[in-house]
C-alpha cells in the first residue's frame, strides 16, 4: 500500500477504519471489502521479450455493495449494481460497508494493468527509500551510542587513574612487610591464570563457536551493507548465513583449541568433536523436530527431505573438516603466553558481598548490551514476524560495533571488581556476562509474543519459540565470546604492567 504523501510502500493495509456518524457525535465502524490490485509493468524489447511486472499496489475500497436481493447470490452469475464493467468500484462517503449492524457482507476485487517507466533492475526501490520510521533508527543508535560512552568514561578511568595507581603502588613496594599488606586484584597474580574449576572443555568449545558465529555475522553484515545480498533474491541471506557458518569452521577449531591447550587439557579430539557437534547437533534437533511438526500439519514452509540432506552434507562434508584443520593448527601453535606463573595451591577466595555475588554479576552484565540494541531489535523482530522488509543494514552494522564495544567495556568492569575482591574465577562468569544478554532477548521475545503477535495453534506457537531460542542461543555465545575474549586481553594487559617476584 502506498503512502502518496511520503512516496513509500508498507506492507498489508488496515481491515477498516472509524468515521464519525453522520448524526451525532457517535463514531461509526466500516469494513475494507473491496481491493483494487494495481500492477505495473514495464516493456523493454532490449533486454527482454515482452513486459515484466514491476510493482503492485492495492488500494481498499469500502462499499455497502448492491444487488438484486430478489434472487438468491451466487459468486458466478450474480450482477453487483456498484462494482461490475461497466460501474468500477469506488469510495461513496454515503455508500460505506458498515459492521454496526448484521448484515451479508461481500468480497470483491478488480485488476488494474498500468504501464511504468521503473525498469526491472529498480523494482525494489520504492520498497527501500526511507519512511519517516527511519527517525527511530537514528534515536536508536543516539541510545546505543550514550550506553557505550558511558561505558568507555568507566572503562577509562579505570585503565588511566585507578589502574596506573595500583600499579605504581604495587611496583614501589620495595619490604617483605609492604608486599604482605598489599591488597586488591594482584594478590590473586598467582591464581587468576588458573585453568577454571568447571568444565574447561565446554568453555573452549563455547568461545570457539562464538568466534565462528562472531566471524559469521560480521562478514555477512559486510556483504548486506556492500549490496550482495538483495531483497530481490529471496532467501539470499538465510543462504549466506548458513554458508559463511559453515566456512568459518576453521576459526571455530583453532580458537578452541587454542584455549583448551592454555588449560592443559588432554583430551583434544574430544575437544575437536564437541566443538563441531555440539552448537549444530543442538540447532539440528531444534529445527528437525520443528519442520516435522509443519509436515505433520501440510504446511507448505516445511522443509523438503532434499534440503536437510543438503544441510547434513554441508555440516559433515564442509563444516566438520575445517573445524578439525583449525584445530590441528591451534594444537600446534604455541600456547598463549601469560604474564605471571600460575601456583601450585589454589588460594582461598574471601567471602563475598552480595551485589558481587556470581549471580547478581551475570545478571547486571548483560543489561547494557541488550539495551544498545531492543529498539533495533524490534525492526529485526518485525521483519521475521510480521512481514515487513528490513534493509537498513547500515544501521545494523553501526548497532553490531557498538554491540561488540559494550559486551568488551561492561564485561572489562565487572572483571575488574571481581579480581579488586580478590575472587579469581574470572573465566565462565565473563563469558556470562555479556553472554546473558540472550536471556533478556528471550524474554523480550515472550514480550514481542503476548503484545504484538495474534498467534494461535501449538504448532505456531512451537515454531515461534523454537525459532527465538535458536536466535537467543547463538545470541549468547556471541556476546558470550566477545566478554570472554575482552576479558583474557584485560587480565594479560594488567598483570603484565605490574613487578612479580
């Protein structure tokens, strides 16, 4: 439907609209029942023989139709007195299709054929021009962007005052008796490198993964931004998403590998499978079980036997070897190189307050990072649930760094109090972090689902939730792995800049 005054199109048109009666001040319903289809064409013998559509409108129309009432309607042979050849239908202020009282309602639509001048390589154009929406996006990235200079000035102050004092103090320390009253986050330097108590397998193969995922959307955000990926070509970016996961499965390997080495683990081939089975087998299962469920209904969305197996073969043919070959190389390189040396007894951590305690940090932390990006969400949520284009990839890819800049910044600060409280267990709780973030997304879909979405049927209900958990879980070890990462460099960073004896 097209707005004439902003010259842009939206998707769908309302099923009625209220008009005040022509008595009174009572306001009237009426009913959109007829549908003029407008479609444009454009003939160029130069490139192709013949016309090709190039747009469509549909413009509604309200009319109380007429007919014979003498003889019984049929939808073949009944005669409409306002809508037939020789009496095109049109809006009759005195002639509107009221829903006030009962009455037999019909439903209409005629075909307009009108030749254009846009030629078929500009048929989404109209679709892509801005829209007086466009003025959300900028507030949103102008609300993303004061989250993360606030974060910077923390991060800042931190790194330039507070630091640069602990350092300096800990670096002039010259007795016995100043080192052993010493306080803070370097009386842990003997510990913080210390593989973590709690599957140190599974944390590799969650950072690996999110590496992958991480090199998946930034280069699939670069293609969209440079125009790879049109709205012309359907399906072109769910394609592009699963293939660029696929071939990034090479960083997936070498970065888990990299840090099951750092945390002495043996078990490497272990290690490798986990981390090419693990996220996809769960994503699989998720996707099977959800596509069995369309067959069972005859949905024509279900997904055909041909392509799951095309996705197996891409999983085990592609997928699996280039995580094993990114392995092979991260078990061969050297190990990352810390800063101090790692005790033989683990030193006892001191009891915490509550606000540090783990559950409150991971909770805190990823408050901010959801926040930088709900309002853009929203669109994204749009696009997949209610039909409507999503194009403004360069608002995505702004919202994507400063999405990576507070997952680093608000991680790093959590980080840094919890080693000034002497508490050493850095390494799951900061890809905790940034990573629950995922959960505020799931609960904003349970939000999106009770407020804005009239979806019925437990077979639609599963496909929306199963669908947002998906999301919400590769959401996680995304923003999960850019705290983690953010974190390691900060905690060398620090420890490197003091004097350990």
């Amino acid at each position: 439907m097209r707005n004439e005054q902003y010259d842009y199109v939206t998707r769908g048109f309302p099923v009625g609209f209220v008009a005040p009666s022509n008595f009174g001040k009572k306001k009237m319903h009426f009913l959109y029942n007829h549908v003029r289809i407008i479609l444009k064409y454009h003939e160029d013998y130069t490139q192709f023989k013949g016309g090709r559509i190039v747009g469509f409108e549909i413009l509604p129309y309200s009319i109380n139709h007429m007919w014979d009432r003498l003889e019984e309607f049929d939808e073949f042979t009944t005669t409409l007195t306002t809508c037939n050849e020789m009496n095109p239908a049109q809006n009759d202020p005195g002639n509107f299709q009221s829903v006030e009282e009962a009455d037999e309602v019909v439903y209409t639509y005629d075909v307009k054929w009108v030749p254009s001048a846009i030629s078929w390589s500009h048929r989404w154009d109209i679709y892509l021009k801005g829209n007086p929406d466009d003025e959300i996006h900028y507030f949103s990235i102008v609300n993303s962007l004061m989250i993360v200079l606030f974060l910077t000035g923390v991060v800042a102050m931190i790194m330039l005052r507070t630091l640069r004092k602990d350092i300096t103090t800990y670096n002039e320390m010259q007795t016995v008796e100043e080192a052993q009253e010493e306080s803070g986050w370097k009386l842990v330097h003997g510990d913080v490198f210390r593989a973590p108590e709690f599957s140190p397998m599974l944390l590799s193969v969650f950072a690996g993964t999110g590496v992958q995922i991480f090199a998946m959307t930034l280069s699939t955000m670069t293609f969209a931004l440079l125009g790879f990926l049109s709205p012309a070509n359907r399906g072109g970016l769910l394609t592009a998403l699963l293939l660029l996961f696929v071939f990034m499965g090479f960083f997936a390997g070498y970065y888990s590998a990299r840090f099951y080495k750092l945390f002495n683990g043996k078990e490497w081939k272990t290690n490798t499978m986990l981390t090419s089975l693990l996220f996809p087998s769960v994503m699989f299962v998720i996707f099977f079980v959800l596509d069995i469920l369309l067959w069972t209904e005859g949905a024509s969305t279900a997904v055909p036997l041909s392509t799951m197996c095309a996705l197996v073969l891409l999983w085990f043919g592609i997928s699996l070897p280039l995580v094993l070959v990114g392995s092979y190389f991260g078990f061969k390189k050297e190990v990352f190189e810390v800063p101090v040396r790692t005790n033989q007894i683990a030193r006892h951590v001191p009891e915490q307050m509550w606000y540090t305690h783990p559950v409150f940090a991971i909770a805190l932390g990823g408050i901010l990072p959801f926040g930088a990006v709900c309002i853009e969400l929203f669109f994204i949520m749009s696009a997949l649930w209610l039909h409507q284009i999503y194009y403004v990839f360069g608002f995505l890819m702004i919202v994507l760094f400063i999405l990576i800049a507070t997952c680093a910044e608000i991680t790093i600060v959590m980080c840094y109090f919890q080693l000034c409280n002497e508490d050493y267990h850095w390494w799951w709780r900061s890809f905790l972090s940034s990573g629950s973030a995922a959960l505020y997304l799931m609960l904003y879909a349970v939000w999106y689902f009770i407020s804005k979405l009239e979806i019925t049927g437990v077979v639609s209900i599963a496909i929306y939730f199963g669908y947002m958990f998906i999301i919400s879980v590769a959401f996680f070890l995304l923003t999960g792995a850019i705290g983690f990462f953010a974190c390691f460099w900060f905690v060398r960073k620090i420890y490197g800049a003091i004097k350990v004896d």
